[in-house]
C-alpha cells in the first residue's frame, strides 16, 4: 500500500466525513476502521478511486457507530417489555441531509447527484453508470450543481420525489455494485415511510424489500452470480418477502400508482412464484406495461421485452428489443439470452462474449463469459 498517498487522503477523508456532520474524533474513528479494511482488501483488489473508497467506508463505518450508540442509548433507557412508540426509528441527520442536497435551486438531475457524490458516497463513475450518462456529462454535472448551492442558506428541503430518486439509485448501487448501502438505503427508507404516508415512498420500501429478500440466493459460495430463475428459493428471506407484500398491497390501495408500486408489483409477482416455470410472465408484462407509461425509461423497455420474451416466446422478445437502442446496458445480454431460447446457439454465444467486455462489474462479467463458454462448449461437441 502506498503510504504517502495515504498521508495524503486521510486528512482530506477525515475533512468530508466532518462536512458530513461528524465530530472530529468520530470522523478520525472512521476512518481509521476504514484503513484497516484498506489493508486487507487493496493489495489483491487495486482501486482506480482509493479517495472514493475510504469515504464511502469511512462514511459507512460513522453510520455504524452512530446507529450503534443510539441502539445502545435506546436499550439503557427502554423500560423492560415496553415496545419502542411508533413503527421505526427515530430520523437521523443523514435522511435531512438528503433533504437538504435536494435543494430547490437544484434541477432534480443535478440534486440528485449532487446527493449520490455528497451524502451516498459514490464515486462520480458509479453515479454516471446509474444515471446512464458519460462520466465526463456527471462530472460536470456534479460540479455544475456544487457552484449552484455555493453560498446559498441550506434552509429550504428538496422535495420527497427527489429523495427517494436519491435512496433508489443508492440502493441499486448497494445491491450490485461492490460497496454494500442498501442496507442503509433501506434504513433511511423505513424512516421516510414512518415520517409520510406517500404511496410511492411505501412503494419504493416494499420494491427494496423484495429485492433485498432474494440477495442471500444471488450468489454461490464462490461468489459465482445466480440468475434470477436459477436461484435457491428456499434463500429467500420470507419475512421480508411478506413484509414488502404488505407495503405494497397498503400503497396500491391509495389508487395511486407510482414507478416504484409498479416495479414492486414486478417484484412481487417474481416472489409469489414457488419455481421459475410458475412465474406469471403474462402478469408482469402488464405491470411493465404500467411502468413504460409511467416513466418511458429505456430500462424498461428492455426489460419489459425480455418479460415478453417469457410470455409470448422469445420472437416475440426479439422483437421488441430490436425497437429499442443497441447502446442501452445489458442490450447485448439480453438478445444473446432470447436467442438462446429461440435456438440460436452460435448467436447466443458471440452476444454473450460481446456482452461480457462491456459488462459493468465484475460478478455479471463473469456470468456472460462462463455463459458464452457453456455454449461454445455446447458447439464443439
């Protein structure tokens, strides 16, 4: 490990988690249980962002202690059997402070950054993939959003749709990528879900919930990825499963429906099936359906015709991937995957590799190749 860049990037780590809202001492606490992960991990895994790194661990590791302390305090003061009043935690200043970066003066693109880099800790490039935009674009859009909020009287919170724009993008990145916050997008989630009784914010806790119900079956012990229709169901955690379905049933019964309600009813329809074949495909692309109308993401787009490639078969798929933009992620994989189904094994395989070099992280890039390389195998026989 290099030492000097370390004298270098502690102070300044030390400076931000402060900015943050951290005293001095915890902050120095941080980061020093942030440098002791450092020796461990960077020999055998070299970062391109060691700045970025320790402030997202560092900034993690503050969480824990706080959360921790306050746990401990909570306990000490607790009558014994009296049940906490109300049904979560009290809110921390980490869930105003996403508040506050979603400042009026900010388009909801730049606060929305701006939060991710500010408050969720993650790098610019890893803010730029979320949003599918150039690093470069999210650079300057960062930078672009910290001159707007220069001076200005930090008085006046952003709006709830902009957070939970933030915690969504905070929780996929904890999901996938190789810094764990979702569990922390799920706190800060439960906390805004006491505070309003808003149907999308209910819809974005019960879409988390699902998702995080099925993480223990998405990889092996070798760390090798599981495909969704792969996976161990018996791994689930049911009783976030069934949590989800509540907050979700509770929000759909407002009547009005929001981009997370429907990705939530996507995810609720995966849980409720007890095998892969029982999966209600019909069902889902009438949810995605819903979402397409509702936000005309590409996302999904691409997902709504791979749900169709389940449902009609995978022509049908093919067909309406072949509508959308080739450069869009996971494009690539997904035409090798219906291709697959439709028979067409020496396409699948080339889309597969091509797929692999330009995956995103490490995991899925692993899963394409070893997936091009059952098929190549498959040929050679």
């Amino acid at each position: 490990m290099n030492e000097s860049l370390l004298r270098e990037l502690v102070p300044a780590v030390i400076g931000i988690l402060v900015r943050r809202g951290a005293d001095f001492a915890a902050a120095e606490d941080a980061v020093q249980d942030a440098l002791v992960e450092a020796v461990r991990v960077w020999p055998d895994d070299p970062l391109r962002d060691p700045k970025g790194w320790l402030v997202t661990v560092a900034w993690r590791k503050f969480l824990d202690a706080v959360r921790a302390d306050t746990s401990r305090r909570h306990r000490e003061i607790r009558v014994e059997g009296e049940p906490v009043p109300g049904p979560g935690e009290a809110v921390d200043d980490t869930l105003r402070l996403y508040f506050l970066c979603a400042h009026p003066s900010l388009t909801p693109a730049s606060a929305v950054a701006l939060t991710l880099r500010a408050v969720g800790g993650l790098t610019t490039r890893q803010i730029a993939q979320a949003c599918l935009v150039p690093e470069a674009t999210m650079a300057q859009r960062i930078s672009r959003a910290k001159r707007t909020v220069s001076g200005v009287r930090f008085n006046q919170p952003g709006d709830v749709a902009t957070v939970l724009r933030v915690l969504y993008l905070v929780f996929n990145e904890g999901y996938s990528g190789d810094v764990d916050l979702a569990g922390e997008a799920i706190r800060l989630t439960r906390q805004l879900a006491a505070m309003t009784r808003h149907e999308e914010v209910a819809g974005l806790l019960a879409l988390m919930l699902l998702h995080h119900a099925r993480r223990p079956a998405r990889t092996a012990p070798d760390g090798r990825l599981v495909p969704l229709a792969e996976q161990d169901r018996g791994l689930w955690n049911t009783r976030l499963i069934a949590e989800g379905v509540d907050v979700l049933q509770a929000a759909l019964a407002r009547d009005r429906l929001g981009e997370f309600q429907a990705q939530a009813a996507i995810a609720a329809l995966h849980a409720d099936a007890r095998t892969a074949e029982e999966t209600d495909w019909v069902q889902i692309v009438e949810w995605y359906d819903e979402l397409v109308r509702l936000t005309d993401s590409p996302v999904a787009r691409l997902n709504r015709a791979v749900a169709v490639g389940e449902a009609d078969g995978p022509r049908a798929g093919l067909a309406a991937l072949a509508e959308l933009d080739p450069a869009l992620p996971r494009h690539t994989a997904a035409a090798a995957y219906l291709h697959e189904r439709d028979g067409d094994p020496v396409t699948a395989a080339r889309l597969y590799a091509e797929a692999a070099r330009s995956a995103s992280n490490l995991p899925e890039r692993d899963h394409l190749t070893r997936q091009a390389a059952r098929l190549n195998a498959q040929l050679r026989r």
